[in-house]
C-alpha cells in the first residue's frame, strides 16, 4: 500500500505481518493495523481471540511476537483495562492523584486536574472511596485513568462495561469528544451497537486473522451485529460468543 505524505502524518501506530502465539495456539497469523490520528479504530472478536493480547502489545507489555511495530517517535498512550483495579481504600481523586504522583506531576496539579478528570468522564462522587464503586463507576475512573497527560493514544478496553444506558451514552459523547480532539481511539467492545454509533472503521478477528474490515458506509448496508453474526456462519467459527 502507498501512502500520501498527509496519511504518513496522520498515523499514530502500524503493525505489519504479526504472528502471536502462545505455546501451540495461534493467536494471530499475519496481522496488520494501522492506527490515525482523530480516528476510532474498533476492534471486535468472540472472547479469546485476542484483542486484549494486542493492547498489551501495543502498550510493549507483551514483546514475545513476530513481526514489525512502528509508533510514531513520543507518542504518549493511556490505557483503560476490561477489568481495572485500584486501591479500595483511596477515593476516586486520591487514585488519580496517585497515578499522577508515580508519573511524576507537579503536586500543584494534581487537585484540579483529578476534579477535571472525574467531571470529564462523568464521575461526580469524587471523594467517595472506590470499595463503593458500583463495576460501571470504576469502569469510568479507568478511563480518565486513561486521560492522564494528555495521551495521543487510547486504548479503550470495553469502556462501557457495566455502565447503565444513560452511562453507555454518555462514553459514547464522550469517545466522539476525544476523536474532535485528535486523539487515536482503539476501541475494544461487545457492545455492537455502540461501536456502530462511533467506530469509523475496524475489523473483525476470528481464526486467527483479520477476517473482516469494515467502515462506516458499511453500516448503510447492513448492521455490525448482523456482519459478526453471517461472519461467524461463513468461517465456520466454533468458540464462544
């Protein structure tokens, strides 16, 4: 593929011919990706195929594949996991603080900027310690988590998890706010429709590979649930989704 000097500028990560396995399971077999600037890449699979692996590779927690992986050079990436966990004892500013504390932040910025934080992602109980977190709460404290310094790049691992229909909107506004704000979103979710509302493109992994890439014209023909689900029937998928 050619890219014009404007796409090069654009891209935030590539990765190109990646193999992962572990022991003698395949994960991915030739995998490549490529991630923007003020794009929301989604990312959607039945459990198991991965797509947690290949945030972990993205953030070089798992450096044990095969294949090439560029970033653009200072690129700054925050990460929200499917399952956060924080100190129960501490508030949900106290953790952000603490986050920013182990950084390196100034302690001047700490307050307004953990309150601005919690506001962002719609959090209002700031001093309420996380052991009364309901999972849909701590779900939105992972992600402006995520928001530390500004990150060109976010990984946003089932972001919307436990979250109420009102909570699910608001993500949503929310990861449409981010994208204004050029931000690269890799998103990861079971929440189909939601990914419809604000993916731009994506692709859909099972068997090991890319078995499908979409954008959102796509969705003018048919819905990304019904495009898993004749997905899943063509390649003969046979785990659990």
């Amino acid at each position: 593929m050619i890219y014009t000097i404007a796409e090069v500028m654009k891209m935030l990560i590539k990765l190109q011919g990646i193999k992962k396995a572990f022991g003698e399971k395949k994960i991915f077999n030739h995998l490549n990706l490529e991630i923007k600037r003020g794009e929301i890449f989604a990312l959607i699979g039945p459990n198991g195929v991965g797509k947690t692996t290949l945030m972990r590779m993205i953030l070089n927690w798992d450096r044990d594949f095969e294949g090439e992986y560029l970033k653009e050079e200072g690129i700054k990436i925050g990460y929200s996991p499917e399952t956060p966990v924080f100190p129960e004892i501490l508030s949900g500013r106290q953790v952000l603080e603490y986050y920013m504390e182990v950084r390196g932040f100034d302690k001047s910025f700490y307050r307004k900027e953990s309150v601005r934080l919690m506001e962002k992602v719609g959090l209002s109980l700031k001093d309420t310690r996380v052991k009364n977190y309901s999972k849909g709460m701590k779900q939105r404290l992972a992600v402006a988590q995520a928001l530390i310094g500004d990150p060109d790049l976010l990984l946003l691992d089932e972001p919307s998890a436990g979250q109420d229909f009102l909570g699910q909107q608001q993500m949503q506004d929310l990861i449409a706010e981010l994208k204004k704000d050029k931000k690269g979103i890799l998103l990861n979710s079971h929440l189909l429709y939601d990914v419809e509302k604000v993916a731009d493109r994506g692709i859909i992994i099972m068997n090991e590979k890319i078995c499908r890439e979409f954008t959102r014209d796509d969705f003018k023909k048919i819905s990304l649930a019904d495009m898993f689900l004749e997905l899943a029937k063509e390649v003969r998928y046979e785990g659990s989704y």
